[in-house]
C-alpha cells in the first residue's frame, strides 16, 4: 500500500504544476509588455491626453497654469516612475509613454 505523506505530496506537487501550467501563458503575454522606460516612445505634447491634462516637456512653461506649483515637474511627482536622473520615465497617467522628467501637468501631485 502506498504511503500517505507521500500521496499528499504528490498532489501538492500535481497542483502546482496545474496552477505554473495555467499562469505560464499570462506571464509570457504580460511581462514583455512591460518593458523598460528606454523602450517607450515619448510622449507628444500634441497627445489628446497630454493636451487635456495640460502636459509640457518643460515646466517652467507652466507657470501661467493656475494648478501649477512652483518646483512641480514630472520628477517629483507621485505618478513618475523614473529613476533619479533619467531624462523620461514612464508615467502612470501615461500608460505606455515616457515623459520628461522636467515636464510637468495638470494631475501633478507631491510624491510622498
């Protein structure tokens, strides 16, 4: 008769195999998506999302914007995820797209 620790192992085992089967294909779909910043196309200014949100690759062209703060730009906000020092990183209301780290619009908030 076989042994129960290793009945119960086995279907650990069968389990896992079935779920790493399963999640496989969804990680091949969705990691080369990600991507690195160097990777994404630049945001245009001229984008319906941009123009909405009142983006500019420079900040210091802001300062007419009643929303803008002075010493806001893309690199000190909470929804660039570039790295300290990079020229453009991507942006979480720019899904897909980098923006400059000098850049600055209208959804900018302090990172915390």
């Amino acid at each position: 008769m076989s042994d129960p620790a290793e009945s119960q192992a086995r279907r650990r085992f069968l389990k896992l195999a079935v779920v790493g089967a399963a999640t496989a294909p969804i990680a091949a779909a969705v990691l080369p998506r990600l991507g690195f910043a160097a990777d994404l196309p630049h945001l245009d200014p001229n984008d319906a999302t941009a123009k909405a949100l009142h983006y500019t690759e420079d900040a210091k062209t802001a300062a007419s914007n009643p929303s803008f703060k002075a010493g806001s730009d893309c690199a000190n906000c909470q929804f660039y995820q570039g790295k300290a020092g990079d020229q453009y990183g991507p942006c979480m209301l720019f899904p897909g797209k980098a923006v400059h780290s000098t850049g600055w619009c209208a959804s900018w908030a302090k990172k915390a």
